[in-house]
C-alpha cells in the first residue's frame, strides 16, 4: 500500500508541474499576445484556490482529484477538436479552464500527499514526491519549444493524455476524509481490505498478533480463589 501511494502521487505530483507550467508558457504555441494570456492565467487562479474548499471539505480528497485531473485532460484535448483559429475568444476560454482544473489539482494534491504518508514518514514523502514534481516544471518549456514547432496540438496531447493518467490512478488510492492520520507504516497497511486473509496480511502485522497470543498464554491473568 505505501509502496502503492507513493508511485501514483509521484506521477500525480509530476503531472501537475508537467501540465501546470506547460499551461502557463504554452502562448507561443496557441497564437494569443502573452501578455494577456499570462494576466488570464493569474487571474484564473483566484477562483482555483478558493472555490475548492468546500468542495473539498465535503467530498474528501480522492473524488476532487479525480474530477479536477480528468476535466482538465479533457479541456485541453477538446481543443484538438476545435476549428484551427486559435485566436478566438473560445479557444483562449478553453485554456482557461484547463488551467483552472489543474490548479486546483495542484492545491489538493499537496493536501492529499501529507494525509496519505504516516507521521514517520510524512516529510520524507511529501519532499521527494514535491521533488519528482519539479522533473514535470523542468520539462515542460523543452516540450512546448521542441515539440511545439512540429505541431502545435502536441504539447497539449501530451499535457491531456498526462491529466487522464493521473485521474485514473487516483481511483486506486484510499480516501483520507475523517479518517485517523496514520502514524506508522502499519497503519497504512492496514488500510488493505479487511476481507484478506491472516496470509495476505502484512507479514510484521500477522507476527505481531501472534507475539500477542503468545504473551497472553505465558502470562495468564491472575484471579482470586
């Protein structure tokens, strides 16, 4: 399960900077003024920040994700379908939203990676997944400029295709809301289906319960006669 949680936020983590800055330096490519294409994405990210709180608040964490990964792959993909004017007021809306989808999975994804790790290891795994993130912030200007001059739909097929990746994966980590945060290893282990059996258990969380019976038989309680 932690080895689990921990690859799938890296690729989410690595998704949002991927997507995120490819968003946000991708004017060239889409034929707008840069000047008003970065006040656009500014300006888009006040809501982003701010209207996902309650939505977060009462949905958890798992579902939001999922939800602002997908629209945000698929706003970006339905612009390849899109007549090839770029200049339209439209076609700058459809950006916007995506960018507007993405930054609000990049506020939860940070909220949602601190729950997942346990205590012992919270810093450690929210560090390194921040900093398999930063490959995505390092890449992105190489493929709007690179692959940008083939085509322009390049960069954003592959932004798009990266945003479903990651809503996908998602769905196979465990929901975080009003539930205890976890504080060793096994505690995340312990959120594996409680159906499996005591031999598909983690091996030191069945060892342990069997020192306890152990115990229990050795050092019998004692009663009055």
């Amino acid at each position: 399960m932690l080895r689990r949680i921990s690859l799938i936020m890296y690729f989410n983590w690595l998704t949002c900077t991927l997507v995120y800055y490819g968003i946000s330096l991708n004017s060239a490519n889409f034929n707008m003024d840069p000047f008003l294409y970065m006040f656009l994405g500014g300006l888009m990210e006040l809501p982003s920040y701010t209207l996902i709180i309650p939505f977060v608040a009462r949905y958890g964490r798992k579902i939001p994700l999922v939800t602002f990964f997908v629209l945000c792959g698929v706003a970006i993909l339905v612009l390849l379908l899109l007549p090839a004017d770029r200049e339209r007021w439209w076609f700058m809306t459809i950006v916007m939203v995506g960018k507007f989808f993405i930054t609000s999975a990049y506020q939860v994804v940070y909220l949602y990676s601190s729950e997942l790790y346990p205590t012992c290891l919270r810093t450690q795994g929210l560090g390194v997944s921040s900093m398999v993130g930063r490959i995505g912030s390092i890449i992105s200007p190489f493929i709007n400029d690179m692959l940008g001059l083939y085509h322009w739909a390049i960069p954003s097929t592959i932004f798009g295709l990266a945003s479903l990746v990651a809503g996908g994966l998602t769905c196979l980590l465990p929901e975080t809301k009003d539930k205890t945060l976890p504080d060793t290893v096994d505690d995340v282990e312990a959120w594996r289906s409680p159906a499996l059996s005591k031999r598909e258990r983690p091996r030191d969380v069945a060892a342990s319960e069997e020192d306890q019976r152990e115990e229990s038989w050795l050092n019998p309680s004692t009663t009055s006669v």
